[in-house]
C-alpha cells in the first residue's frame, strides 16, 4: 500500500476484476458507487457531483445510527443538546462522520483505508477516531470501522453503514428476522412486533424501520446481480421508499433512538470508556444472475 501526503484527496478509485469502486473522502469518507462493470450495485451518481455523503452510494454511521430523537440526550447525569443536522427533521441522523472529511491513510488498487479525527463539537460532544477500511475482491466488497473513545470519561457508542442499493424493476429482497420496531408519528420506535421475515418485490414493501434477530444473509436479487450482505452488526434498518430509485438496507449496532430508552444497552448501544475500542465488518458478494 501506498502512503498519502497530508493534501486533501477528493477521490479514490479501486478495481479487483469487474468490480470498481470509487471512494470520496472529503465527503464523509463515502463510497461515491459501485459497480460491477457497467452495472451499478449501488447508487452510483458522477462521483465528481455528489455535495453530501446522503447523495452517494453508501456512508459509514458513527457515532450512532439513524435518529437520535429530538436531538438531546441525557449521559452519565448530564444533559446534552447536539445539532440537527437535517433540515426537514427535529431529530439528528446518522451521526457525525458522515458529514466529515476524512483523511487517506493509505491507497492501492484493491484496498483504502481512511481516517476520521472528531474533536467533541456542537454535532458531538465527545472526541473520537474512526478508521475505516475498504477491500475489494473480484466477488466481494469487505468494509471495516474502528472507532477508539480518545476522550477522558465514557461515550455512548453505536455503528453501521446506510447503503443505497438500486432498485430494479425486479428487485427482491429476502431476509431472515424475528421482530420489528413499530414507529410513532416522530418516525422514533415505540413497540416491537413479530416479523416473520421479509420476502417479496421491493417496489411491494413499505418499511422505514428497525430489525431486530436478524439471521444469516440478507439476499438481494434482480435481473442483473445477486447480491449477499452480510455483518457482525444483530440490527437491521430497511427503508424501501416508494418513489425512489433507490433502497436501503442498513447493518447497524443497536436500535434506533437506543439512547432514550430505558436500558440502552439492551438495545445494542454500547457505553465505550476512555481509551476503549470496538469494531464492525459488513461484507457484500456480488455475483452475476
């Protein structure tokens, strides 16, 4: 691999035998697109033309995921008020990486591994680093996150990814689950119910919501590609909204809102100390139909 000098890279490019993909550091570390040859596996707009990291075809989510309602919580006895970072909702999304630049620690032809320095901010009060690590295969696209607590008192913690995959007219998804989180008119969980599973066209689903026993792969099939996702994350978010081109399903470490409910460690997010560190994995084949 391949060092960088300190100037700031705007894009990446990696290819292992069909499979291409391009990175944007500078905007939120993302993955501009993905294709296998001229195929697009996710989103994959002109990487030169994408302004935020939610225009691309996938981010990483740190320091939690989806929202983090109303944009307030209370940690360790005090409380905390944070932006909220997208205009059309009172609650923050996705965290802060996202929104970031990051830098490239090192490059070559098949493998990228970026770097994210957060100083505690109006966004996040807490220092962090994350690291993010990208290798592609001929069949696969493996993606790494490291995040190390580098503040001095104990921070809550969450992580995933939120990829857009394209929708097709034949897009299918099947996915192994055991219960979903019903959402109130804020879009926050409120309950969960049975969910036996999910099998069916994606034009025919209407989910904005989080998994929860999520067993083996989540299989996505059309009349081009046959994808495989797969992670060390138990959680999973499916948002299937009917007028895009595009669908959404998001490996993630714990529930969404996790942090105001009763016992958020029971809903996956993790209280990381100082010094502490935890990781994740997602891995995605891609194959031919």
């Amino acid at each position: 691999m391949t060092s960088t000098t300190s100037a700031p890279v705007k894009s990446i490019e990696l290819q292992a035998g069909d499979l291409r993909l391009a990175l944007r550091p500078d905007i939120g570390g993302c993955i501009a697109g993905l294709w296998r040859g001229d195929v697009p596996v996710m989103r994959s707009p002109d990487a030169d033309t994408i302004a935020t990291a939610r225009d691309a075809g996938s981010f990483a989510l740190a320091p939690f995921s989806n929202r983090l309602g109303f944009s307030r919580f209370r940690w360790q006895g005090q409380d905390h008020r944070i932006v909220a970072n997208v205009a059309e909702t009172p609650h923050a999304l996705h965290g802060v990486a996202w929104m970031r630049g990051w830098e490239v620690v090192s490059a070559s032809g098949t493998e990228a591994e970026l770097r994210y320095v957060h100083r505690g901010d109006e966004y996040w009060p807490f220092d962090f680093t994350l690291v993010q690590r990208f290798v592609l295969s001929a069949a696969a696209l493996e993606q790494h996150l490291v995040f190390t607590n580098t503040g001095s008192q104990p921070q809550p913690v969450g992580l995933g990814w939120h990829p857009y995959f394209v929708k097709r007219p034949r897009s299918r998804l099947h996915v192994e689950l055991a219960e979903r989180w019903e959402t109130d008119a804020n879009q926050l969980p409120t309950r969960k119910l049975a969910q036996p599973g999910i099998d069916g066209d994606v034009a025919h689903l209407a989910f904005d919501h989080c998994f929860e026993g999520w067993r083996g792969a989540a299989r996505i099939r059309d009349e081009k590609l046959s994808l495989k996702l797969t992670s060390s994350l138990p959680y999973l978010v499916v948002h299937t909204p009917e007028q895009r081109d595009y669908f959404c399903v998001e490996p993630v470490s714990h529930v969404s809102n996790a942090i105001h409910m009763a016992e958020p460690a029971a809903h996956g997010l993790r209280s990381l100390g100082a010094s502490e560190t935890t990781d994740a994995w997602m891995k995605l084949e891609i194959a031919p139909v």
